[in-house]
C-alpha cells in the first residue's frame, strides 16, 4: 500500500514538472501566454456601447480560447471563438456568395488574427486585422482592431480604421 502511494506521488511530481517545463518552454519560444479575464480600461479605450466588456482568455498553445463578454442595459451578449496557431484554416466560413478566411500566426510577442471577408456578389472585400499583445508586466493587454476595404472591381481602397482597446488583468 505504502509502495503504491509513494509511486503515485512520484507520478503527481513528475505531470507538475511536465507541465512548468512546457510552460517554460513556450515562453522561451517567444509566445506569452494570453490566459486570464481581462477588463476594458475605458478611460484608454475608444468608446464601446456597453456598460461592461470583459474577455476570457484560455490559452493552451496551439489552441487560444476567447469569450467575449458585453454587459448593456443589463443584458449579457456572448460571443466565444477558438482559434489554433499552428497553421490549421479551419476557420474558413461559406455562406452563399460571402466567404470568409481566418489566419492567425504569432508575429514576436504579439498574436496576429486576420479575417478577410469577401461579398462576391459586390466584389468587396474587408481585411479585419487584430493584434493581441501583452504589456511587459503582464498585467494589460492591447487588442488594435485595423479595418481595411476594398472593392476589387476597380482597386478602390478605402481609408484603414484602427483602433486600439486597453484591457486590464483582473485574474
């Protein structure tokens, strides 16, 4: 019996150091870990029509987790997404004439989220860009959204828009 519990807690010790080894290793990698309930900093925002917008970020690389939460009028909308680093385009979205195609890749120390969305029918296209980067104490995280449109029948671009919002680590 003792022999058993000795070898159970040999094997308890050993997933712990597994796990702070990836951990490690992931960071050494360059890539932060993005994990945590992060609120909106208004006062360092653009306005957002809400009365509270959280983000719940769970980040187990490949995979990052993201709910987005916005608190108006004293209703809760929620919108959650996965998205994969290592390359997978199962984020392409068909519906009738409109297509959307996802890519994410890590650029440094910030994650790249790109969208574009084509209306076929229209010939226009709009190139949604987000940056995810965490300050150096870890402790905000600035999401800048850059919107770039285009109608490809005759090459007219748009002006881009961007926008950076702060959040703030709450857990």
């Amino acid at each position: 019996m003792r022999k058993a519990l000795v070898s159970w807690w040999m094997f308890i010790a050993a997933m712990v150091c597994f796990a702070q080894a990836e951990t490690q290793n992931s960071n050494k990698q360059g890539k932060p870990d993005l994990s945590g309930t992060w609120i909106l900093d208004k006062s360092k925002s653009p306005k957002v029509d809400a009365d509270k917008f959280t983000l719940v970020i769970v980040h187990r690389e490949p995979e990052i987790r993201i709910t987005e939460k916005l608190l108006k009028d004293g209703r809760e909308l929620i919108k959650e997404s996965v998205h994969y680093t290592d390359g997978r385009s199962d984020s392409d979205i068909a519906k009738g004439k409109d297509y959307s195609q996802v890519k994410i890749k890590w650029q440094g120390k910030a994650l790249v989220i790109e969208n574009a969305h084509t209306t076929s029918g229209t010939r226009f296209e709009i190139v949604t860009t987000e940056e995810w980067k965490l300050s150096n104490d870890n402790q905000s995280l600035t999401r800048t959204v850059a919107n770039r449109q285009r109608v490809s029948l005759n090459e007219t671009i748009f002006p881009r828009i961007e926008r950076k919002y702060i959040f703030t680590r709450s857990s």
